[in-house]
C-alpha cells in the first residue's frame, strides 16, 4: 500500500458536496409539513383577514363600504391619483417592430378602466382580471380585460388561484395559464390574499353610520323647540290626549286650537350644545380613520387645515399613489409579457407609469437658455429629461439657423 492510500484510510472521507443546496429542489417548509396545519392537497386556503373571521362573511361586505359617500369619495381620490400620471412603454431592449405592434395593441384596450379596476386590489386585496384574447391581423392579442368579483376566486395550499364553480365542488377549479392577471397589495405566502385597506374601514364605517342614525334622533329631539301645554288640575286624561295631539299638529303647522282654560310655552333646547358637540365629535373621529386608511393623511380633507398642513398631506398621500402605480405596472406587465411571448421573440417592452410634472414648461425655458448661453446637450439628456423614446428624435439633429459661427 502506498503512501496515499495509507492516508485515506487514516483520515475520514468527507464529501464537499455534502450540504450544498441542489437546484430545483423543493421547498422544505411546506403547509403539508408544518405542525398543525391540517389542509387536505385540494382544500381552499380560508381569508385570513380578521374582520372577514369575526364576521363570517366574504369580501363582498367590503363592496357595500363603498356606499358610504365618505368612503366613496376616497377610493375615487385614489383611483383618480393613479389614472391621473402619465403612462407608457419603455422599449429598453425590445425590437422595433414588437415595440411599434405593443403600443397599437395597447391602444386598442381601454387603458383608464383597466387602471380602475386593477385599483380595485389595493381595496380587496386582491383583484383577478379575465383576459378574452383573439386573433387580430395575424397577432394573438388580448381584446378585452375584465375584473371579475374577487368573492368568486380562492387559493389553494399551494397559493395558486382557483375559480369557485359551481361544477367544481368546494376546492374550486384551477385557472388555465395567461387566462387571468391577478393584482394583490401585499401579498404573501402565508397570506395570498393580501391586505384589504377596506378592512381598516369597516368598523369606523359601521360607527360613524350608527352615529349619524343617533345624531338624527338627537336633533329630533333636542334640535327642535319643546312645546309643553298647560292644563288645570284635575282635567279629564281624554282632554289632555286631544291637547297633545294638538300641539305636535302645532309643531308641523305652527297653528293650534286650544281651549281658553289651557296656555302652551315654547322652550327652547338650551344647554344641549354640549351634548350635541360630543356627537359631531365623534362622527369626526370616523371620518378621520377613514381618511388615514385610505389617504394615509387627514389634512387635506379638514376645512380647519392650514397650507402648510395641507402641503404635508399630500405629500404622504403621493407615496400612497406610487405603491398603488407600481401595483398597476406589475399587472400590466405582465399582460405585456404574455402578448409578446405569443407573438414575438426577445426581451418585452416595459409598461410603467410617471408623473408628468408641470415644471416640464418650465425645464424647456431653461434649456433654451442654456443653449442660447453655448450649451450643447446629449441625445441621452433629451431621452431621460423629457421622456422620449429613442426613434423620437433623428439621428443627425439639424442645424440650428440661429446658431452663430464658430470663428
């Protein structure tokens, strides 16, 4: 034996390969495998949302909120804060030809609803949207995208997004592929359904709806002048009866027919403002949780906020509508995606969507300036600054007339 094999036989074999990951391996922690999970393969993944758990109901409860004109308005201001950037594709590394056949086909949809209803997930937590595609000069391309009520749709164990049919039974029917976009606000694995911000809404909701139910009785109570009649002791319960019906008459009528014996004093409700303030208070403080769920702000919409206030409220509410844009872009690209691979060969365009500022006007002036001053500027400043695309602008620029010689 020589000397190297003496020495494998004197140290232990050890394998380097030997707790290196493999690839393609499955996932270790798994719904199957955890301590107390008892989800059979086929069974729906139940909402873990905590209001939908303490009520019992689906998420088409929190379609009813939107009835509230309250809520109503602010899901409007969201939806209206996305619809109102500009948006577009980025070519990137795609072809010519795939940009210019995107951008037609795109132009055909009806981009300003489907923004709308992909905006319905940040609201639901989730949003599944039905894609019906068709054969259009040559092309696979997608006619029409539809929101479809997020209640009818479900998540396996596995996370994957299933149809409740009726013909299916209770474990729901799997989708088929590029069928359906699916946009969710915050999902994850142990949640697929996302976070609702409606269910921050409900309880203030339901308050401030019983709220204004009291308030109105209270109004009808203390808001009105009381009118008390006067009778002498000892009259008849039957006289009394009539006076009674007479003067609530009075109160609708103002007129009153009493007998000579009898006298009726208005008095008014003082002293009940207080009580009054405690429940115009109350509704406030509703309206102001609704206004921190949905706006993340509650200056812009108090009439005691000042500029500055304001300012600072808007500020918030733009980070809010960026999520909500970068929502929006990840299921649009993912239409885009499909359509190109269908189609065309090679990296996508990319769909995204800016903000068209107003100091556009404003930044043209100053280059203007600059390039009256000598400044000579790059067709990459040109593409980044003002959001062109590259075929926009010609290769050879031509010369400007105004330009003097250089001696």
């Amino acid at each position: 034996m020589d000397l190297k094999q003496r020495i494998k036989t004197w140290l232990p074999t050890i394998s380097f390969a030997e707790g290196k990951p493999k690839a393609g391996a499955a996932a270790v922690a798994t719904r199957e495998r955890a301590l107390g999970m008892t989800f059979s393969g086929m069974m729906l993944m139940p909402n873990p949302d905590p209001v939908l758990r303490r009520l019992g109901k689906s998420i088409a409860t929190y379609r009813d909120l939107r009835a509230d004109a309250h809520i109503g308005g602010c899901v409007r201001r969201r939806k209206a804060a996305v619809k109102a950037l500009a948006h577009g594709l980025d070519r990137r590394a795609a072809s010519v030809r795939a940009m210019r056949s995107m951008e037609s086909i795109l132009a055909d949809l009806p981009m300003s609803q489907m923004i709308s209803q992909i905006m319905d997930a940040p609201f639901y937590g989730y949003q599944p949207l039905e894609i019906s595609w068709a054969k259009v000069g040559g092309f696979l391309v997608p006619v029409a995208v539809e929101a479809k009520p997020p209640e009818w749709f479900g998540f396996d164990q596995d996370n994957r997004l299933r149809f409740l049919a009726q013909a299916s039974g209770p474990e729901g029917e799997l989708l088929p592929d590029r069928k359906f976009l699916l946009a969710r606000q915050d999902a994850t694995y142990d949640n697929p359904y996302g976070v609702p911000d409606l269910s921050r809404c409900y309880w203030p909701g339901r308050f401030k709806r019983g709220g204004f139910d009291f308030y109105v009785k209270f109004i009808e109570k203390f808001g009105t002048p009381w009118v008390v009649g006067k009778v002498p002791a000892g009259t008849d319960d039957a006289d009394v009866e009539k006076l009674l019906l007479d003067l609530e008459a009075m109160v609708q009528d103002a007129v009153a027919a009493i007998p000579s014996d009898s006298s009726v004093d208005i008095i008014e409700a003082a002293g009940k403002g207080a009580s009054g303030d405690i429940h115009q208070k109350f509704l406030r403080e509703c309206s102001r949780e609704i206004n921190i769920a949905l706006l993340g702000q509650d200056q812009t919409t108090e009439a005691n906020s000042n500029r500055a206030s304001a300012t600072a409220g808007l500020e918030v509410t733009e980070d809010i509508r960026d999520d909500d844009a970068e929502l929006v872009s990840e299921a649009m690209n993912q239409l885009v995606r499909w359509t190109h691979d269908l189609n065309f060969s090679g990296p996508p365009p990319v769909w995204k969507m800016w903000e068209d500022t107003p100091g556009s006007k404003e930044l043209a002036e100053r280059d203007a300036s600059l390039k009256n001053a000598g400044a000579r500027f790059t067709r990459s400043y040109f593409v980044r600054a003002y959001q062109l695309q590259e075929e926009d602008l010609q290769d050879d620029l031509p010369p400007d007339p105004a330009a003097k010689p250089v001696s």
